[in-house]
C-alpha cells in the first residue's frame, strides 16, 4: 500500500475495515487525511473514540469525522456531542438514505442508480471540502484515507 500511495500523483482512497489493526501496522504511514466514518451507535462511536488518539500519535495532519446513517435530530446530536467532545471536527454529515440500500439490493452503485441521492450529494461535497482543506501540489499528492464506520 505504502508505495501506490506514494508514488501516486492524485488523491488515493482506501476505505480501510472498522480495527485499529491498520494502525499499528503501518498502512497509515503516506496518510495526509483520515476520515473517521462514524455512526450514531455505541460500538460506532467507541471505535472511533479509540482509533482517534492513535491517528494523533501517527502524527496525521488531517484527521476528521464524517456522520453517517443518521435518521433523527436525537442521532445527528450524540455523534456531534461527541465530536465536541473528543476535540474532533466533523467534515460532514451524510443521512441515511434509502436509496443506498436500494441500489445496494439492484447490485448498482449508488450514483448509476440514483445521481441527485442526497448520499450522493453529500460526498460530492465532502470531495470538495477536502479539495480545499488539503490543495494537491505538483511534487507530492495527498492521500486520503477513509476509516468506515462498525
């Protein structure tokens, strides 16, 4: 992994399992970013309030939280009562959406099913905001890694 990171020339995403096995074993070392996919759930939410100071102690820049799957107020509250919390910035906030489910059961992906799904939108904002957090340059891209949700 180390070397497609470094080597590549545009932006790498890898959508890593919910461990902190991937922590310890170096596959975070080309890391600029880390995204810390969490859902509004016990399990979800103590994944990430462990995977967050090792991403720290690894020395990435660039760590933050993304909201998935929340279906209410009282959802969208607890993983933001925890960000603040546990000191850390939520890039974005994606719903629950049926439409994922939907494709997902027609063995399409989400944007050949549905382009204008709110999902869909939503990470296409995300991209972008990362676009202007962590600007690319000629000499060295950035690599973005996406730490999915239990």
């Amino acid at each position: 992994m180390g070397e497609i990171v470094s080597e590549a020339d545009k932006i790498t995403v890898m959508d890593m399992e919910a461990s902190l096995e991937h922590l310890s074993r170096g596959t975070v070392r080309h890391v600029d970013v880390m995204l810390i996919v969490t859902e509004p759930y016990y399990r979800s939410l103590e994944t990430a309030r462990r995977t967050l100071p090792l991403a720290r102690a690894l020395g990435i820049n660039h760590i933050y939280a993304v909201v998935n799957k929340y279906r209410s107020a009282e959802d969208e509250k607890a993983v933001t009562d925890f960000c603040r919390t546990n000191d850390l910035e939520i890039i974005a906030k994606i719903p629950f959406d049926t439409d994922v489910t939907q494709a997902d059961l027609e063995g399409k992906s989400l944007y050949d099913f549905n382009p204008n799904a709110l999902v869909v939108k939503e990470v296409e904002k995300l991209a972008a905001d990362l676009r202007m957090r962590v600007p690319l340059n000629s000499s060295s891209a950035s690599k973005i890694l996406s730490k999915p949700n239990c």
